[in-house]
C-alpha cells in the first residue's frame, strides 16, 4: 500500500556554498476541517519541547469551510539562537523551492504542492496519503470525471527527493482517529525533522482529545511509512497503488455463475473467443438476475451475429464483442421498478446496508427507500394491454400524479414495506409482456442492426457505435434525457458515415452529451459535424 | 456561541509579569490589550480576528475583574462609534474588525471620530484579508488613515513586536489625541509564537467614573464652527505631535543602516519575508543580521520625514517594500526627498509587482533586481534560490514537472459543508428555475455566496454585508412580471440588511423576493450568535424572530420555513414567490441551525447519551451501487462532501458510482433531491438505533424473521444464476 522512495540529491548545476544556519520548513496542504491545524501544532507543540523555536501560520478564512488550504511551519534550533543572543527571523508564507517537508493530506493536495512548486527533489520528503477527495469538477461530471491518480503519484514522485506515499486516510480509520494522526506517524517514521518518535508520541498526549486512537493511527502510519519498500526516482511506475487504479484496468477474475446457467455459460466459453469471457459470463448473470434463463440464451443469441461480423472485420481482439456484449447486457437489465425492488429486497443487500452503515450487534436497523413511482414507472411494469390505456387516460394520469407527486418513503426493514416492494418485485415474471419490455426490445434490436451493419463497412465506427448506450442513464427526466441524446446521434448516423473520420466523430458527440446535463454541448458538437 | 471553545486560550489572558505567553498572534493582542489597561473591546466577528472576539466571549470572569465592558456590536459601524467613550473620557478603548470590508462599514463613524479627535486612547485592530486565501475585494485600509487622519501602524509580524505595537497605539493615541490603526495581515494574526508577558491593568478611570460624571466639549463635535479647526487641528498640532512620538520612541526601526550606500524601506509587516529574501540571496543571515541597511516602518502612515532623509541621505538608491496599491508610500517618499533636496532614486513598482500580494517569490525577485543594479558583486550567481532561479531547459521537458500536472489538480474553492442548511435552499432553487427559468439572483456575504460556485452557479452580484436585497432595488419594474431573488444570510440581516434591504424594500414598493438565511449564527465567521440565535446566551438577547422584524418594517408576505432539508415545502414556496399575484416585497425565512455548529453541539451529547445506555438513533444515507447508473445527477443538485463518487462494483458499468461516506450527517437531502426532482431510487436511510428497548428489539428480530422468509426464496432463485 505504501511506499517510499529515495533519490540521490540531483545535482542542479551550481556550485557549492557552505550551509549557513537556516529554518527547516514544512509546508501541509489540507482541506478544511482536515485536521492540518492540529498536526501543525503537534509539530510545533514537539519542537518547542524539544529545543527548537517554532512558528506556523495559516490562511484558514473561509477556506474552513472545505477549501485547499496550507499550513506551515518554520523551525529553528534554540541552542544557536541563544549563542548568538538573538531570535531567528521566520518566514511567514512556504518559498517555492525551499520547502523541506511537504504533508499532502490527500493525492491532489499532493499535486497542487508540486504544482506550486513546493516539492523539489534536491530537498523535499513528501509524505501524502494517496486517498482521493474528489473534487466538485470530478463527482459532478456526467459519466467518468476523475483525474489519473498514476499521473498525480509519478509527478509528486518525480518532484519530491524522497517520496513517502500511503493510504493514511484509510490507515487512521482503521484505528478509530483522523489523518492528522497517521500523517504525524508517517513524518515521524521519516526521519526528517529532528525528533524522536517518543517527543511525537508525548506532544499527542499532551493534545488531550482521542489519545488512544491518536497514538494507534500514529503508531501505523509510523510503521507504513517505515516499513515500506524503497524505490528510486527513476521507478515511480513500480509503486502505484492497486487500489488507486481504475477498477475496470485490473483484469477482474471472470464472474460465477449459478447452476442454471452452466449450459449458457458453456456455450459462452465454447463459441465465443475468450477475451469477450469476462464481458459476457458478467452479460450472462446479469440478464439472468434481471429475468430468467430464456433471457439469457437471447442475449447470447444476439451476439452472436456481432461474433461473426467481428470475425470478419476486426482485429482479432474482439473489442466489438465485447463492449457490444458490455452495452447489450446493461440495457437488456434496464432498471424498471420491478427490477429496483428485486434489487432492493435481497438479503446480500441488507447485510451490505448494516456493514456500510456500521450496525453493531447489539443495534436495530431501519432502512428506507426514498422511491417516487409515476404514471411512467407504473405502466412500464403493467402488461401492455393494460398499461397502455391507462397511459393514454387523462384522468387516471391525473390521479396517479397526485397520488404520488411527493414520492413516498418504504421501510424496507418492516413487514408491510417489504412485502410491498416483494410484490413489485414479483411483477418479473409478467414483465415480458409489458408496455417497457417491448419498446426496449424493438430499440435494442435497431441498435444491434446497426452496429452489425455499420461494422461491415466501418469498424472503428461500429466500436462507437456500440458504445453509445453509455448517454443512456439513471431514471425518469434523466433517462428521457439520454435517450434523447443517443436518438440524436443515432439520427445524425447516416450524415456522419460519409466522412473518413465517422467514428471519432461518434465519440465526439458521445462525449459532448456527456459533458453537460442540459444539451447544450451536444447541440453546438451536432450543429457543428452535421450542419 | 461561538464554533468551538477556546477556555484553555482564556487561561494564557491571566498571564503574569515574566511568564511566557504562547500563542496566536490574534490572542497576543487580546493579552496586549489587558496589559494596556483597555475600559471597553468593541467589534464585528470576520476572518482573521474573530478569534480576538471569541476569546473575549468567553473571558467573562477576567473582563468582569478588570473592569472592562466588551460588546459583539452590531456592525462595524457600531464599534467604530462605539470609541466615542473615548473622545471625552481618559478611557482607553479598542475595536476590531475585518478589513477593508469591516473599514468601509465603519468609516463615517471614523471620520467623525478622527475629526474630533480623542482623550483616551483609542485603536482600531483591522485584520487584513489580503491575498492567498482572501474572500474580500483586495484592497487596501492604508487610505482611510490617510483621508481621515489616523496613525496607522503596522508592526513587524513577531508577538513581541506586535504586544509592542498595541501599548504604544495606546500611547500615540493620548498624546495625539488622535485613533490609531492597527493593521494586522492575516497570516500574522494567525503566526503561533511567544512573548514575556505583564501583569494585566484595571483601568484607574472606569466607565462608572464616565457615567456618573458626564463631561462634554462642543469644540469636540463635528459641526461648524468646531469641524473646520479640526482639520487646522490635524495638520498643526496633531501631525507633527505623532511624528515627534514616533521619533521619540523609535517606533520605526534601522538595521544595518551604514552598511551600504543603498537601502531598503518597508512596511513593518512585511519584515520577515524581506529578511527570508535577503537570506535566500545570500545578503543576510537567519537572525535578520543584513548586509543591506533596513528601515522598518512599524508606522506607515503618517512618514516621519527627519527620520527619512536621514536614512536616504548617503544613499544612491532605496526600494520600498509596500505590499498593494495604490503606491501611496512610494509616491510619498519621492515627494519628501524631493522637498529635502535629495537625490536618492526610489525603487518599489518598478521591481516589484503593482498589484498583488508579496509572496516570498515576488520580494525576493524584486529584491534580486534592486540589488543587482546597486552592488551586483554581492550576488552569488552560481546559488540563486531556486525561486529566482532561471529553469534548466534540459531536465524541463523529460520529467512530468509541475506544468504536467496541471490538468489532473483541479481549483478546490470552498463550499458548503457536510449537511449545510443553506445547501437546500439552492437545490430547492434550482429545481424552480427547471420550471419557471432563470432568475436574477443578488447575493450577499456569507456562506450562501458558494451558490455562485458549481454544482449550484446561481447569483449575479455581491454587494457587500447585508446588501443582498439593495443589490436587485433597481431591477424593481411594473413593465414585467418576472421578479428577482435576493439572498441574505441572518448575519447580513441584523448587520444593516433589515433597512438598507428589507426597510427600502417596502419603502420603494418592491414586488421581489428575499430569501433570509437563518441558521441561528453568523456561520461564516465562526458561529458568533446574533439577535435570532435559537440558543440562550447568558450574556447577549437572543431568540428575537426574524419574521417578527421584518413584518415590524411593514412586509405583509412573508413565510417561515423551520426546515430547510424540506425540499417540497421549499421548493413550492420559492415557486408562490415568485409567481404569486400579490404585489408587494416577499420574504422568506428559511430556518434551520448550521450543521458545523450543530454537529459540534450534539455530537459529543450524542456519544454520552450512547455510553449511558439511554436509546439513540442515528441517521446516515447510502446508495444503492447496483441501482446507481452513474449520471451523478444528485451530486449536481447537492455538492455534499460526503456524496462523491466511486468506481462502480459493477464489471459491465464503466463510469462511477455515487456513493455517500462517513462523513454523512443524515441531514436527509440526499433523499429529499432524489425524490424531489425524481432522480433515482438509489438513495436509502440507515436508521441505526443504539441501546433499543427490549420491545424494540424483539419486534425488530420478528419482522427480520418473516422477511427472511420472502428473502430465502429470493436467494433461491438467484443462487441458480449467480452461483
């Protein structure tokens, strides 16, 4: 999980000059209410006791509330000072260049400190805890808005002399405390400032809130950060994180299957090439899960057409089957309200509800479901004979809006709640004959049409195609709103095939659609590439 | 009360004679101010001094045996006149407040102040929130004491040189009868460092004496004739009394003054980052010993000319060091050495920046260029700080260098907390405009500004404190029924925002919409309580209805919402008004207590009541990753730390998960949007109750039993295809 590393002091090309006396400084880049505060007066509160004269400054203003802020702190021996009978002057703010310790409370910060330039690999240890707070940019983005964490660690491993990196955030919630504390162990461990591991210890004593957890968050970041291997600066690739990584980059071990899909699961592993085996025993289980077995056989039915012309246009590695199998399954599994109760009455559900939300032994647990059923979601379950009138029927659209206009809330955990959504649950067994069944079908179909025509005539843009259903997610407007997004690239299809550049042409719109919740960049990609 | 308790802070306040205070800079004025025998501490909470106020409001016991009167004033305004006491009393008196911000509130009370003059010793204590981390316009306070008058004084950021500057304030004060400003940038308010403490002085002339014994003096009000000899008064006696004070008592300081034939003057404040600069260049040593001849100005305003061509005199060259614009000292110093004759050149813009703060890399470029054109000999260019350093262009292009990470660190601007009261009202504000389309939205001060940032990006203008509802008077026309919203945070609303925003409302026949923010504190400034605080304060009146004053300056609409998570319910009356066709200013008053504050409450009354084995229950919200598709919409409507994202559990899913952290509060929003705008059924709430009842233990175990039931058949099913 963690890991330090060592470079040589490089030679910056100048000459010389003999070390005079100066401050040893540490810059900790924190969020607001991080606890930067506390570590920085732990640092201060051991070298005071220590021997040293200490100073730290902060801009905390309304950066407490959240914001990146810095905390820094300046060191000076009190022995010298008194030889000399006068006070050291300490700096105020971190001089880019001249910082010796850098504390990164999450992998960002960790950027942003090399991005200022406070890191430098002639002087810097940079101690960062690799744990990422997203930023509103990245959990606001409509699909995948994350920045690359490898880039973050190889840049901070690049800038910083020594790098020590580990998950410290995770650390201290193993031990009941905050990150100021496993930080402060991490610092300790590192040998660089000029206190014992003992000093620390006692200077968290002497803080008086949470000792005990202190000092076991302390103790493991103290043996994380001393335990761990070292590296040089010239193989920051052997030291990313696992866990930092992408999920879907790690080669996931290929899914289970029950008993009753052994023939089906056979059928995948015998016809169909093994790297779609992931993709499509996951495809497998999930339409499985979502209707039967029947399902299942259909959807490899379907794929088997895209098998062939694969085949016969791609490179080898199937990467058509595969996103085709990845898109068909998702969509084939779409999330009508029978599907969210199944879904929500499982007892794998439950347990995974009492572990996140830590239940003890001894403690009563209650969940409820926030649901807001409407005149759509309850005629997308009722077979169509029914549901399609009751659709068209102004009056009962009416009642139902008002029956259900402030959504209501199920206790999951109660007899009467569960049974309610068991009863919605159970409404599977009728859903092939429902009003949402057939629509999706006959869309998928087209979709699968298309993407096997296309692909004869254009692979890349077959790919892209293939991927489209990613604009289509979530629920009610939101759902409406990517199916929309997905109809008009469909529709701007024809007009785009002409151009040598289709497919990219298809990612750009995808993305654009993905860009922003109201349309607009997809509209001005779509005036610009089919107008 | 304030967000936290800052008991062991008070402890350093009864400091004696020799005993060694440590601490924040912001407190080393509190304890200054004790050992200067100050009668009353007036002012207004805000970065970087509230912690003066909060130390004081929880100082009772000392405050009560020396003697002094402290006030949480209503404004800025208010303190400023507050120092009246000291106009024809010998009461020693003081005020604090956020600069320019706090300034500009209080400068007309300043100026009549100035204008009169003083007996007592007055100071006003502006806090600068200027450059990194600065929520205010960047200005500076150094033009109201030049158009008024006063001293301003900006000492070396050190706690010894800063305790110095208060009882010296004090001083200057008396015997120029004239207030005294004492600037403090903010991260010195904020440095951790000591000094030798002294015993704190019980004022010999008390406030009773005042009271009882009222003195008045027309010459010291500000009408005519009197107002005209005051400003004789000023430049005649006043002026050249403090500069022979100053003199006297070397408030400004030299180092090194004969080492070179060029020197450098600065602004006492930034004294330490000048010195780290000329250490990095090698020209002076960790003690601040300079090879180049300082003269600190712990006085900025007025200048001392004796003591400047003193120093310039010998000299071919000076830099000034003085952080922001305009250059006032600068163009001072030129008109000086001009006047005396001198021919010493003046550098300060020239080599430094115009604007902006002086960041050690500014002072030390600046400094490096100063240098270089008077004595480049002194300058090792082979061990330049890296900062003024020029980058090696071969190891520039290999390694993913700082540039390289410029699109994977993103802006972290601050944002409403964890469960924030005022986040609803803005989620409730955007689903309206998903129906009625955008508004014209004039914001205030206080945390509901982060509405302008994303998710919400929602207001047009900021006015000022309390200027909420002001900023939209003009957009005020018959010619359209489309209204305008205006926001207010109850801080805001007791500043002036009940008549320079909601009185002028009525007045000027407003048919527009005000939203108050009430969360029973001035939360952005640290959770000080004002006049509708909910909780009781021994000290101060509280629990006064927001409501009940508005409707007392004649709004007839007004609606009360005690809960702000109540998505609906605020939802549909932003909708009523904003459509309603009643004329007439609307107002709101959304309620609902700030959750830091909150949080800080009843977290620890929470976790007693737990170890007492008395029944609790807790709330926190989830997701649901296998519901969850990923469009993180409810993310957009919220902004939550603790709802972010992870990466889907899902093989087939690509893009990530919502998910909701530890950090949760279970303020229920999360709930409330999704259902509200009809996102998602992701979102569940764990009820999670500690120490049930044994009642309730068994009817729980019953209803998990018969559910186990319905779920064995469900597992059944699914053990067939998921294995």
């Amino acid at each position: 999980m963690s890991a330090r590393m060592e470079a040589p002091v490089s030679d910056v090309g100048t000459a010389p000059r003999p070390a005079p006396l100066r401050a040893t400084t540490v810059a900790i880049l924190a969020m607001g209410g991080e606890g930067g505060g506390v570590l920085a007066d732990w640092i201060v509160d051991v070298a005071e006791r220590d021997g040293y004269v200490a100073q730290t400054t902060s801009v905390p203003g309304v950066a407490q509330r959240t914001g990146a802020t810095i905390y820094y702190v300046e060191l000076f021996p009190e022995a010298p000072a008194r030889a000399a009978g006068k006070e050291p002057v300490l700096a105020l703010m971190p001089v880019p260049g001249e910082v010796d310790v850098v504390i990164a409370s999450e992998l960002m910060e960790a950027g942003r400190a090399v991005q200022r330039g406070l890191v430098t690999s002639d002087r810097t240890t940079l101690i960062a805890s690799t744990h990422r707070v997203y930023s509103m940019t990245e959990r606001t983005a409509v699909a995948d808005g994350r920045v690359d964490a490898a880039a973050l660690i190889a840049g901070a491993a690049a800038a910083a002399r020594t790098f020590v990196q580990g998950d410290f955030a995770r650390i201290a919630e193993e031990h009941g405390s905050v990150i100021s504390a496993s930080l402060f162990g991490a610092l300790a461990a590192t040998g660089a400032l000029p206190f014992g591991r003992a000093s620390c210890e006692d200077a968290i004593r002497r803080g008086g809130v949470g000792i005990d957890a202190s000092l076991a968050a302390f103790a493991a970041g103290y043996a994380a950060a001393a335990h761990a291997g070292r590296a040089t600066r010239d193989e920051p690739a052997a030291t990313a994180p696992a866990a930092t990584a992408p999920a879907t980059i790690a080669p996931a071990p290929l899914p289970r299957v029950g008993p009753r899909l052994r023939s089906v699961a056979a059928r995948v592993e015998q016809s169909f090439p093994p790297t779609s085996h992931p993709i499509l025993l996951a495809g497998v289980a999930r339409v499985a899960d979502h209707q039967d077995e029947r399902y299942a056989v259909q959807y490899l039915d379907r794929l088997e057409r895209v098998r062939e012309v694969d085949r016969q246009t791609g490179t080898g590695d199937f990467a058509l089957l595969r996103e085709t199998g990845r898109y068909l399954a998702l969509w084939m599994a779409y999330e009508d309200a029978s599907r969210v109760a199944d879904l929500k009455i499982r007892s794998d559900r439950f347990a995974r509800v009492r572990q996140e939300s830590r239940v003890g032994d001894s403690q009563v647990l209650r969940i409820s479901e926030f649901l807001h059923p409407g005149i759509e979601e309850l005629t997308d379950i009722l077979p169509a004979s029914i549901g399609r009138p009751l659709r068209r029927t102004g009056w009962i659209r009416s009642a139902v809006d008002r029956l259900t206009r402030r959504g209501t809330i199920v206790t999951t955990t109660s007899v009467g709640g569960f049974l309610q959504l068991y009863a919605i649950a159970a409404l599977r067994r009728w859903r092939r004959h429902s009003l949402r069944f057939a629509d999706e079908q006959r869309q998928i179909d087209a979709w699968l049409a298309l993407v096997t025509e296309v692909a004869g005539q254009d692979y890349p843009l077959a790919l892209a195609v293939a991927e489209c259903p990613r604009m289509v997610k979530g629920y009610g407007e939101t759902h409406h709103r990517g199916r929309r997004h997905f109809e008009a690239v469909m529709r701007a299809l024809p007009r785009l095939r002409a151009r040598a550049d289709a497919a990219a042409c298809v990612r750009r719109l995808r993305d654009a659609a993905l860009a922003d919740e109201s349309g607009d960049a997809l509209a001005a990609a779509l005036r610009e590439l089919v107008a | 009360m304030a967000e936290r308790s800052f008991a062991r802070e008070v402890q350093q306040l009864r400091l004696g004679r020799g005993e060694v205070f440590r601490g924040e800079g912001i407190l080393a004025v509190t304890k200054a101010l004790l050992q200067s025998g100050v009668s009353y501490v007036a002012g207004y909470q805000g970065a970087p001094i509230s912690h003066l106020m909060d130390v004081l409001s929880d100082a009772n016991d000392i405050l009560d045996e020396l003697g002094v009167h402290f006030e949480h004033s209503a404004s800025e305004a208010t303190a400023a006149a507050t120092l009246a006491a000291s106009v024809n009393y010998p009461l020693r008196g003081a005020v604090t407040f956020k600069s320019t911000v706090g300034t500009n509130v209080a400068s007309d009370a300043l100026a009549n102040l100035a204008s009169g003059g003083v007996t007592g010793g007055a100071l006003i204590i502006v806090g600068e929130d200027y450059g990194d981390g600065s929520s205010i316009m960047q200005e500076r306070s150094h033009a109201f004491a030049m158009k008024s008058q006063m001293w301003l004084l900006d000492p070396r950021p050190n706690l010894p040189s800063v305790v110095r500057a208060v009882e010296e304030g004090f001083a200057l004060s008396e015997a120029t009868h004239t207030p005294v400003m004492l600037e403090l940038r903010i991260r010195a308010c904020h440095v951790h460092g000591r000094f030798v403490a002294k015993d704190n002085v019980r004022p010999t002339f008390t406030l009773k004496d005042a009271i009882e014994k009222p003195v008045r003096d027309v010459s010291r009000i500000v009408l005519p004739p009197a107002s005209f000899l005051h400003e004789q008064e000023k430049i005649r006696t006043r002026w050249p009394a403090a500069q022979q004070f100053i003199r006297e008592h070397r408030l400004n300081e030299v180092f090194a003054e004969r080492a070179r034939d060029f020197g450098i003057i600065l602004q006492g404040g930034m004294y330490n980052t000048t010195v780290r600069s000329l250490e990095l260049l090698g020209l002076a040593d960790a003690f601040g010993s300079s090879a180049v001849p300082l003269y600190v100005l712990n006085v900025t305003y007025p200048l001392v000319e004796p003591e400047v061509t003193a120093f310039c005199a010998g000299k071919r060259g000076v830099l000034v060091i003085e952080e922001g614009q305009p250059d006032f000292i600068e163009q001072n110093l030129h008109a000086i050495l001009r006047r005396a004759g001198l021919a010493t050149t003046v550098h300060g813009k020239d080599v430094l920046p115009m604007a902006g703060e002086y960041t050690a890399a500014a002072v030390t470029s600046g400094v490096l260029a100063f240098v270089d054109r008077y004595a480049p000999e002194l300058i090792d260019r082979a061990a330049l700080p890296r900062v003024v350093r020029p980058p090696a262009p071969s190891t520039a292009a290999a390694a993913p260098g700082p540039a390289g990470l410029d699109a994977h660190v993103h802006a972290r601007p601050p944002s409403f907390c964890t469960g924030c009261p005022e986040r609803p009202i803005f989620t409730a504000l955007k689903l309206v405009e998903r129906e009625l389309g955008p508004h014209h939205v004039s914001c205030d001060i206080g945390c509901h500004l982060f509405s302008i940032l994303p998710p919400f990006n929602i207001g047009a203008t900021t006015m000022g404190y309390g200027l909420g509802w002001a900023g939209a008077a003009a957009l005020n026309t018959s010619a359209t029924r489309k209204r305008t919203l205006s926001i207010m945070g109850d801080g805001g609303f007791w500043h002036n925002g009940l008549t320079s925003g909601v009185g002028n409302a009525v007045f000027n026949q407003s048919d527009n919409v005000l939203v108050v923010v009430d969360n029973s504190y001035t939360a952005a400034t640290g959770g000080q309580d004002i006049p509708s605080s909910s909780a009781p304060n021994p000290r101060r009146t509280t629990k006064l209805p927001i409501a009940d004053a508005v409707r007392g300056v004649g709004v007839k609409w007004v609606r009360t919402i005690t809960r702000t998570y109540d998505i609906p319910r605020m939802r549909d009356v932003l909708r009523e008004a904003l459509t309603t066709p009643e004329k007439g200013p609307k107002v709101i008053v959304a309620q609902s207590e700030c959750m830091l504050n909150k949080q800080r409450r009843v977290k620890p009354q929470l976790a007693q009541l737990t170890r007492a084995g008395r029944r609790v229950e807790r709330e926190r919200f989830g997701v649901d990753p296998d519901t969850c598709t990923g469009d993180h919409s409810c993310i957009r409507l919220s902004g939550c730390p603790s709802l972010t994202i992870r990466s889907s559990p899902d093989p087939l899913r690509l893009d990530p998960v919502a998910t909701v952290i530890d950090s949760c509060v279970g303020c229920g929003l999360c709930g409330e949007v999704a259902q509200a705008a009809v996102l998602c059924p992701s979102f569940y709430r764990a009820s999670v109750v500690s120490n049930p009842g044994a009642w309730e233990r068994v009817l729980s175990r019953l209803r998990l039993a018969v559910i186990r039931v319905f779920q064995r058949r469900v597992d059944r099913r699914l053990a067939g295809v998921l294995g």
